[in-house]
C-alpha cells in the first residue's frame, strides 16, 4: 500500500494506510501499527467524521481542506495545521528476461520510465481520467481516480507540469507500478 508524508504542525510523520475491511484500516506510523475504524457514513467524510482506534472514538473536523497547502484540522477539541504528501513509489528496474538478447516488452517499458512519470501504486481500475494530454496541472492536482478494493484512490500531480503522457483511459484495469502519465 502507499506510504504518505504527513506533516502535522510542521513535523512530518510516514503513514502506510491498508485497508481491511470496508470501513476499516491498519494503519503504520512508523513501527506503530493501529486498527482504525471509519464510525461516519461516507457522504459525511467530506468535513466531518469520527474514527475509533481501539476502545476510544475521537471526533475530527476539516474546516477546508486543501492538497496544495496546509489545512487545519481539529481532533476532538485539540486543532492542528496538516499536510498530506502525494505517495511516490520508486520502483527498481526489472532485469528478468526471457533471455538477454529478447527483453520482454515490459521490462523495456520499465527501462523506459523517465522524470515525471506518475505510476499506480496500486492494482485497480480507472473510474475517470481528468486531465488529456497538453493540459497545464499544478501540484496535486487530481489526475485520474482508481477504484481498487471497492475505494476510490485519488492519483494526484507529483509536480506542476504540462501533461506530456496520458496512458490510461475510464474503465481500463492497470496494475501496481505501471505508468499512468507522464508530466514534464
């Protein structure tokens, strides 16, 4: 699963969400691992909602939320500037081949991968793609969203760019790693 840079009044934090079940999660915080229950019914996410992390229930609020800058968030009655990071997922090449003078097609795709490559971090399928190819984004700016394990995954802009690869089209299946666009 993706990890995420989080930054909690300036101090960041690495957290690796999985999820478990439809409203539930393990969630990593460096070698801390929690279960983590979403207690709201999902059209309340938006600015309101309720977790429980083992017998405790804590109530959270998001005034606004914006992925360019940090937003406030207030947890119970404690507030909070966050900032989420985008996931990347660097990937090592892949050197199988079926034999050295016929390198499979996707092992030269991966030898392929260039700067601004935004890659799927997970299996899943593309329920929409939101940019085309010459499109002007800025730094997370949502790209296209992945259904995977009944969850919509937003995929947002690692970096302001102009849109140079689209690779992927609504109701394709891709899998973990493989290119989705290509920004420059």
């Amino acid at each position: 699963m993706p990890t995420y840079e989080i930054f909690i009044d300036g101090k960041s934090r690495k957290v690796e969400l999985t999820k478990t079940g439809e409203t539930a999660f393990e969630v990593k915080i460096g070698d801390k691992k929690s279960h983590v229950e979403l207690q709201t019914s999902k059209a309340k996410v938006e600015k309101q909602f309720s977790i429980k992390m083992g017998e405790k229930t804590y109530k959270i609020e998001l005034q606004e939320f914006d992925r360019e800058k940090p937003f406030p968030i207030k947890v119970e009655e404690a507030s909070f500037k966050a900032e989420v990071k985008t996931p990347t997922i660097k990937r090592a090449l892949t050197t199988t081949e079926s034999t050295p003078l016929a390198p499979s097609k996707k092992t030269l795709v991966q030898r392929q991968v260039t700067e601004g490559a935004v890659t799927a971090p997970m299996t899943g399928k593309i329920i929409s793609v939101k940019v085309k190819k010459g499109d002007q984004v800025k730094f997370s700016q949502v790209l296209c969203i992945i259904e995977a394990m009944k969850m919509e995954n937003e995929i947002n802009a690692p970096k302001a760019g102009t849109v140079q690869e689209v690779n992927v089209s609504a109701g394709s299946s891709v899998s973990e790693g493989e290119i989705l666009f290509v920004i420059g």
